[in-house]
C-alpha cells in the first residue's frame, strides 16, 4: 500500500477539494459544460503531473547519512592469542576474570587464562547466565568493591562480555540503582576498563559499546563509548568444543544482525552493502560446514565464522545507513516470556518480517536475492518471495526453528507479547518506524 506522509497529504489536499467543487458547479448549458469539463480535465491532468512528482521525491534514492566511525577495540585474532592478556592488561591491575557456567575449565580456556594472568593480582566470578541477570551483574559488584578491583576480564560469549559491559559501568554508577541505565537510559559516566577472550562467536558484542541485560523478565539495552572492551582475544580454535546449537546459534545471530543493517531501502552505501553482502555469503558457506561431521573440525571455517560474527556487529556495516532491529526488539520479548534461545526467536519472526515489508524492502529484496542468493528470475516478485523462501531454508539447513508453532507456541501466545512491546514502547519499530503493535501482531501471526 502506498500512503503519503503527513506533510505531502496536506499538500494535496487543495487540489483533491478543488476537483471536487468542480464536479459540483457543472453549468446546465452544453457550452458550459464543455468549458467546465475541460477545465476539469485541465485539473485533473495537473493533479497527476503534482502526484507524479511527489511519487517521484518520495521513492527516489536517499543519500548515505553522515556518520563518525569510532571503535577504539584492539582485536588479537588467530590461535595462541589468549597469551597477548599478560600484555594488554596493566601490570598493577587487579583483575576480576568473569566467567559462565564453567566450560571453559574443560576445554582448556581456563587454563590459557590464568597461565596468561599468572605475573598479574586476580580474583575470579562466575555464573552468569545465557541473558545475564541483573541480580548475578550485582554480585561481582560486591566482589570488585571488597576487592578494590581495577580491571574486568571477561571470558566468555555475548552473554558474558554483555554483563561485564553492565558490571564495568555498574560499579561506578554515582545514581542509587544502576539499572536507570537501561529502564531509564541514563547516561553512563564511567566505567572500570575490561577486556575479552571469545569462546562463542555470535553477538558481536566482544568489539562494540552495546549491551543487554535482564531483570524480571524485562531484557532491555544499554550502550556507551565507555563500554567498549580495550581488547578482544578471538582464537578460533576455542570454538572447536562448542556444541552444534551453540553453532547455529551463532551463526544465526550474526546473519540476522547483518541484515537488519542491509535489507531496509538503498541509500546508495555500496561499501556497506557489499561488506554485509560478504559477510552474509561467508555464513552461508560456511555456517552449514561447521554442523557438517566431515568439516566441523576445520579451523579455517571457524575463523572465518568468528570473523564474520564480529564484523557483523562492530559498527562498520551499520555506517550512515538506515537500520530495522524489529526482530531483535520482538524476539528480546519472546526470549525474556519463553526463555527461547536468542538467535532462535530471530530464526522464527524474521522471516514473517520479510514477507510483511515486502514492498517496503522491496528494492533491497531484489538486491539481497540476486548479491546473496545468485537468483536470476526476471519477475521481480518473485524473485523477491524465492530470496524470502532462501532465508527460511537457510535457516531450516543451520537447525533452528522458523515458526513459533516449532516451539510450542499458539495464537494465544501472541497478546502478552504485544503487551510487552508496549510497556517497553516498542510500538514504532523497523527503519521507517512503522511497525505498531497492530504490524506486530500481523508479524507474530504470520510466523505461527
Ligand atoms: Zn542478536
């Protein structure tokens, strides 16, 4: 459907009326009449030439916005990195290692870490959970306050480094509760300096200033330049003892935050466009490779899935072009009900995003189906439904599901999602802000 934005529908208006009050005053005389008609159509002919006009300043191309490109992040990448730490981190730092559930002490990170941190004074926190609860963050508080902690290391995946970026700002909050920084997007002041080592490539949040948290069932997002980690060890090797849903997890993340920062309207950003564009094919080739028995050791695909993950989300591909995050903002709210897996509500409403904004994405559909897809079909449509249909396949191949039904989700499950995006004010998402809660619900529909 195409509809005018307010200020062009007033602009309008006028000539709509004075049509209008010519098709009323018809004279009775047949003269007349041809007068009057043709002055109708005289009308009626500049009607169309103004409305062709305002068509054509509406759809034409909008220019790549101004940006500042700023990620201060030192990325040590390749195998046998983790031991840069005893040099990144400031020799009479004391250091608080925060790490999950205790993996990394079975498949050897562990030990790398403290070999590497053995000339330095360190502590250590673990158990924080996949979403980070804000109740855990403010445990290693206490720790950093008794302590007199100077430096966070966090060892882990987005889960991790995303409650480190929390605790590292958190501890220095001067307000009364640091949750004001997310519920109340207070600004961050300061922050005890913190670095990485990734052990699950996914969030990309190992080099940008984002964060997300949780706190009773509300996951919301935090960001600042003060939370950008000072370094970031990737050795891919470390991925190689993850499990295949951790995998496809990941992968999945990476390629839906690539595209909510490509797949909007075209503002003629080809470095952006073809970064992501690469991106998006290197986790098509390679995402299948890592689930596959015969490839699932290879370090090579590993390191270009760790790689592809980072520069999904280090700012680079998101510069000066418009940006959707519908999906994320929707799923946060069925991860935060449901406790499904992240990347696993992205699999299930991004697809029913692509099929509801089909004409708003259109240009990019075609882009994305013929750069990503290599598809040829000379009807645009469907071309555009074949890329769609592409990306749920892709999806299915990477072992997530694509339909709430796939977990165990009704129709009735979709109103207290909508009630969450509200009370969050949610309600004007994706990059033309016009996705309400009634488009929401279509989404949420379609994805049953
Ligand atoms: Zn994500």
């Amino acid at each position: 459907m195409f509809s005018l934005p307010e200020g062009h529908r007033a602009c309008l208006l006028p000539h709509l009326y004075k049509v209008a009050v010519v098709k009323k005053a018809q004279p009775q005389v047949h003269d007349t009449v041809l007068e009057g008609n043709g002055k109708l159509i005289l009308q009626i002919i500049l009607l169309c030439v103004i409305f062709q006009f305002l068509l054509k300043i509406l759809t034409a191309e909008k220019p790549m916005m101004n940006f500042t490109f700023y990620n201060p992040t030192r990325i040590h990448f390749g195998e046998g990195q983790i031991a840069k730490i005893s040099k990144e981190i400031p020799k009479d730092a004391k250091v608080l290692m925060i790490y999950g559930g205790g993996s990394i002490k079975s498949n050897g990170i562990y030990e790398q870490v403290k070999e590497a941190l053995s000339h330095h004074e360190w502590s250590e926190f673990s158990g924080i959970e996949p979403n980070p609860k804000y109740n855990t963050a403010m445990q290693a508080i206490e720790i950093i306050k008794e302590k007199n902690i100077d430096y966070l290391l966090a060892v882990g995946g987005g889960s991790v480094i995303d409650a480190v970026k929390f605790i590292a700002a958190a501890a220095l909050f001067k307000g009364d509760d640091p949750w004001d920084m997310l519920a109340k997007q207070t600004k961050v002041e300061q922050a005890i300096d913190f670095g990485v080592v990734l052990t699950l490539p996914a969030t990309g949040s190992e080099s940008n200033s984002g964060s997300v948290m949780t706190r009773d069932g509300n996951k919301l997002f935090f960001g600042s330049p003060l939370v950008y980690p000072t370094f970031a060890i990737l050795d891919p090797s470390v991925t190689l003892s993850l499990s295949d849903r951790q995998i496809s997890n990941g992968v999945i993340d990476a390629f839906v935050h690539t595209v909510e920062q490509y797949l909007t309207y075209p503002v003629n950003a080809k470095i952006q466009d073809r970064f992501a564009e690469g991106i998006l094919q290197t986790l098509v080739e390679d995402g299948p490779l890592a689930l596959d028995d015969d490839t699932k050791d290879n370090i090579e695909v590993r390191a270009n899935l760790m790689w592809s993950a980072t520069m999904a989300l280090n700012g680079l591909i998101g510069l000066g072009v418009p940006q959707d995050w519908a999906t994320h903002m929707i799923g946060h709210e069925l991860t935060a009900l449901h406790g499904i897996d992240h990347a696993r509500t992205l699999s299930i409403v991004y697809p029913a995003v692509l099929k509801m904004c089909k004409t708003a994405k259109r240009e990019k559909l075609i882009q994305y189906g013929k750069r990503v897809w290599n598809l040829t079909n000379q009807d645009e449509q469907e071309l555009i439904n074949q890329a769609i249909a592409k990306t749920e396949e892709y999806f299915r191949t990477m072992q997530v599901p694509t339909r709430l039904s796939d977990v165990d989700l009704t129709n009735s499950d979709i109103d207290p999602v909508l009630s969450k995006l509200k009370q969050h004010r949610m309600v004007m998402l994706g990059e033309h802000q016009d996705i309400d809660l009634d488009k929401s619900r279509e989404i949420l529909t379609m994805a049953l």
